[in-house]
C-alpha cells in the first residue's frame, strides 16, 4: 500500500532535549512538507522540500530542521530552541510543489509530541 | 502573502440536512487551486474536494460541491444528505503558484441523529 508513515504516534520529551520525527513515503512524490496544528488554528507550515537536499523555511521554522537525503525520508528535529514544542505534527506529501500546485497534498497520520 | 478565513468556528445539521461552511480568501495571483481538506476524530486530514482558479465550473464529488465566486474570493462547501461520517473538522486551504498550502482555521461540523 502507498502512503505516508509518522512514528512514533505519541512522543515524550523533557524540556532542553532535541527529538526527531520521522515522516517516510512510498508515494515517489518530489515534494514533502511539515506543519503543526496546535488547538483552535489551521495548520502551519514549518519546512517544505520541493526535491533531494533541498528545503525551505515555513511560516514557522524557528526552532526546528530538517533534512531530505532520500527521496522518501524528510525527519523533523525539534530543537531545544523551540519554545512550545508541544503540539500536533503533521507530515505531507505531494507529486510537485514547484511551479504546479495542481497536486494535492497527502497527509500522514501525525505524531503527538508533548513535551515537559 | 495569502490569508485564508474561516469565519464560522462552529456549524451543526441535521442528518441528511445541507449544510454550508463559508470561506474566503486574499491573494494578489490568479492562479492558483483551492481545497476543502477535513479531519475526523481520527485526526488523519482527508482531501474532499479541490477546484482550480481558471475553472469557472464549480467542483463537484458525490455530495460534496463548491460554490466558487473568484471576483469575490469566496470558496464554500455544501454538504448534502449530511450523514453522521461526515462530523469532522472542515479546512479551507490555497495553494499558491510555489506550491504551499495556507490553511484557515477550520469549521467544526456537528451531525444531529
């Protein structure tokens, strides 16, 4: 079955550590994206990759990175500099992002990240 | 910069009633693509349904169907023969000719048994 897969579904983390979500897709889409949902608000986008060893900031990239070294994998670290990194993590994927916005986006399951 | 604005934070209906979620947006492009996206307790987004800025047809899937008035930047969503799968988290979102999506900040649907 093609699609997207986060783990872990829930994540635990004290305060000041760093942690990596993982978002993998069998899809063979060139673009991949990140975005939070937090309580009453839309999704906001924190970095987006249109290929292989390329990416850009979202609306909300500080405190976080990312890298895409394989088409299929896109993780995203949560930093020790990220002041509120208790939220909802959603991972997509779409068959182009750049110069045809004509794909919708293919959305993971989310992971849940609270961190104390 | 795109804004996206879901003004109603909150809708019911009856079952098998059609319900109408509003949405309006601002952009200075004019192309571009809209979508309706929703998000069960399950929390997994689903794509409902799409419709592209140079189509003066309004999209349509089953039930689902837009009403999309480009002059006016209005995209909404009517639901018809509301059925109790359909409570859910309903975004508004735009994609840009760069290929990011802005989200709105949802609708609430409620089905009434």
């Amino acid at each position: 079955d093609g699609g997207i897969t986060q783990s872990p579904k829930y994540l635990f983390r004290k305060e000041g550590q760093n942690v990596t979500l993982s978002c993998e897709q069998n899809l063979n889409h060139d673009a991949m994206y990140w975005y939070r949902q937090d309580p009453g608000q839309g999704l906001r986008l924190i970095y987006y990759s249109q290929i292989v060893n390329d990416f850009q900031k979202g609306d909300i990239a500080e405190g976080y990175s990312v890298s895409r070294e394989k088409k299929e994998s896109f993780p995203l670290t949560v930093t020790s500099a990220q002041k509120n990194p208790t939220a909802f993590y959603l991972c997509a994927s779409s068959v182009s992002g750049l110069a045809d916005n004509s794909y919708e986006q293919y959305f993971g399951p989310g992971t849940r990240l609270t961190v104390t | 910069a795109q804004t996206v604005t879901q003004s109603q934070p909150e809708m019911s209906v009856q079952e098998a009633e059609t319900v109408t979620l509003s949405c309006t947006y601002d952009t200075s492009e004019s192309d571009y693509y809209l979508f309706w996206y929703k998000q069960p307790p399950s929390r997994q987004m689903i794509l409902v349904i799409r419709q592209e800025a140079y189509k003066q047809q309004n999209a349509t899937e089953n039930r689902f169907s837009v009403n999309f008035q480009k002059a006016a930047k209005s995209f909404s969503l009517k639901i018809s023969d509301s059925q109790l799968g359909d409570a859910a988290m309903y975004f508004c979102n735009f994609c840009a000719s760069d290929g990011k999506l802005t989200f709105g900040t949802g609708t609430r649907l409620t089905i009434i048994p």
